[in-house]
C-alpha cells in the first residue's frame, strides 16, 4: 500500500498537511485506480519535456518515503510557481511534477482541467500507479496555502 504524504521526523513541514493522519480507510483499491500494469501515464513526456524549476535536487519531506527529488511545471504555469503567494491560481492545464532522482522511487503528479485537480503516482519509469482524486492527496493538498499547492520547501 502507497502513502504519500506524511510527517516527518523533523516534525511537520511548513504549511505542510496532517491530512494523512486522519485518512478516511480506502473503499475499493489502497492507491484509488489502478493502472495496468506498465502502462505509462500519457502526460509523462509532457513532464519531462518541461525543464525542472529547482536549481538542484532536494529531498521531498511532503511524501513518503523522503526521496531526493524535482519539480517540473508546465511552461504555462512557470510565472505563477515561481510567484507563488497565498492567493495565487494556477491556470487549467498546468501540469506539477515531482520526480524521483531514485530509479525505484515513485513521481507525483498534479493536473489542474476544468477549475479541479487531478493526482497521479507514477513509477520511476513513468507506469500509472493510481489517479484521479485520489482522497490522501485531495485532503492532504486541501490544506495547502495556494490552489491546492504548497510550493518549493523554505530554509535549510
């Protein structure tokens, strides 16, 4: 069973959620939609097409398990990551990726269509894992101060 977000041992992240912690139990499938089983998620050469917004790879405390990671958005949404504020709206289509520098580690996904998000998980080769509204990452992002997005980690 995959869990993504979830406190860490330095205690909770900035801004970060505690959605996890009172996680309703999953109904049908642990991860919400299954995928088949290597298929690869048709938005993934969008991501790694779009040119990674961090400056150098930096551990991801906001999902589990802590990896060394990017971010990647779409070139549409480039201005409103990079000014990220409390009230910033991110425009339908953009695409937020974090992704795994570990060749087993796992990449999240956030798709914005219609005024909603969508969430992926995705494998290191970029297979479907689960999607949808995924009801961990729905109520964990829920909390987060800007459009559902919480943004690059501040300070050391």
């Amino acid at each position: 069973m995959t869990f993504a977000c979830a406190e860490t041992t330095n205690g909770p992240l900035a801004g970060a959620s505690d959605a996890w912690a009172s996680a309703p139990e999953p109904t049908s499938s642990p991860i919400g939609h299954p995928a088949r089983a290597g298929a690869v998620w048709e938005g993934y050469s969008e991501v790694l097409r779009s040119p990674s917004v961090t400056s150098a790879p930096f551990i991801s405390r906001g999902h589990q398990p802590e990896q060394l990671v990017d971010i990647r958005v779409s070139e549409g949404a480039r201005p409103t990551y990079a000014a990220l504020v409390t009230d910033s709206v991110f425009p339908n289509g953009t695409v937020l990726a974090e992704l795994s520098h570990n060749a087993s580690g796992n990449g999240f996904v956030m798709r914005k269509s219609g005024g909603v998000w969508s969430y992926f998980e995705l494998d290191a080769q970029g297979a479907l894992l689960a999607n949808g509204d995924l009801a961990l990452c729905a109520g964990c992002h829920a909390q987060a101060p800007a459009d559902r997005v919480f943004g690059l980690p501040r300070g050391p």
